[in-house]
C-alpha cells in the first residue's frame, strides 16, 4: 500500500464513529455525562453499587464509576475536539498528540457484560498470570488471576487509561495465554 493509499484510508476511517475515553476532573463523571447527553454525544458511564455508612450511622447504596476519573464517548475523529468543551473534561486520552480510539470489541463487551457479572474497581496491576475468558458474558476479554479464599477473580485492565476492574468467573471460564 502506497502512502497515498495509507492516508486515504486513514481519512475514510476518521468518518466512522468510535470509543475515546475522555478524563474528567475527579467526581465529575456524572456531571460530564449529562452534558454528553443534552448535546446528543454518544457515552458509556460503567457503575457498580456499594453501600456506605455516613457519620450519622445512615446507610446509603450508591452507583459510583468504575473507571474514576472516566468517561467513554463515541464520536467520530473530526468530533473529538469538541468533548472538550464540555465543562469539566480535561482532556481525550490519546498518544500526547492525538487522541487514541478503543478497540470497539472492548467497549461492545463490557457495555453488553457488565451488567451479568459482579465488578468492582481494581488497582491496575502490571504481574500475574494473564488469563483469557473464553466464555459468559464476557468472553474474549483478558485480564489478570487474582486467587482468593472466596474463589477466583479476573483483573480486567483497559491499557490505555491504566484503570482495572475486578470480576468473579468460574476457573473452567478460563484460559491461560502464553
């Protein structure tokens, strides 16, 4: 493929809408999804429940993001610059110059699996014995063993914004990769 081919292709692929994770000011996640919404932007916000206990011994259940500091979008590239306008983005994770896609199989399986399985946010982990998950719900995705007493957890990472999350899967779900 000559360079011209190369660019042109690349100019064709900057039309087709996808995933950008956009880097919010802390506790703003919520806020900023809002905003995506009244100006017609496409965003995943993934959550999970906890309960916490307040000083007056009053137990509240919350939804707080699983990616703190987090938001998905999907926009075409040429739309990108226009996420930072919303109040309380910092800036589109990217490369340091440009913007960097997600892969769209990532986000389509957690979008479409989170919501059968129990997560919980997970400090990124660089060690460990990387597994792939072959079937359930969230199948394809790889990640990181973690063994407990309570049974087997799954550290699932996104590389580029270098947050995890935390699942549980059945050992037989699993796959060792070389």
């Amino acid at each position: 493929m000559s360079t011209g081919e190369f660019r042109e292709a690349q100019r064709a692929g900057m039309a087709d809408p996808s995933w950008y994770a956009v880097y919010t000011r802390p506790s703003h996640e919520k806020r900023v999804g809002d905003h995506f919404a009244s100006r017609d932007v496409e965003f995943f916000l993934p959550t999970y429940r906890t309960t916490r206990l307040w000083k007056n011994r009053c137990k509240v259940e919350l939804a707080l993001p699983l990616f703190p500091c987090y938001i998905f979008a999907r926009v075409t590239w040429r739309e990108h610059a226009r996420l930072l306008d919303v109040p309380s983005v910092i800036s589109v994770v990217g490369n340091g110059r440009h913007p960097v896609p997600l892969p769209d199989s990532q986000l389509e399986a957690l979008r479409s699996g989170l919501s059968l399985v129990h997560a919980l946010p997970h400090p990124n982990l660089n060690v460990g014995e990387r597994v792939q998950i072959k079937s359930g719900p969230l199948a394809g995705m790889e990640g990181i063993v973690l063994r407990e007493t309570n049974g087997t957890r799954v550290v699932l990472s996104m590389e580029l914004i270098m947050r995890s999350i935390v699942i549980e899967v059945e050992q037989r779900d699993l796959e060792i990769i070389n």
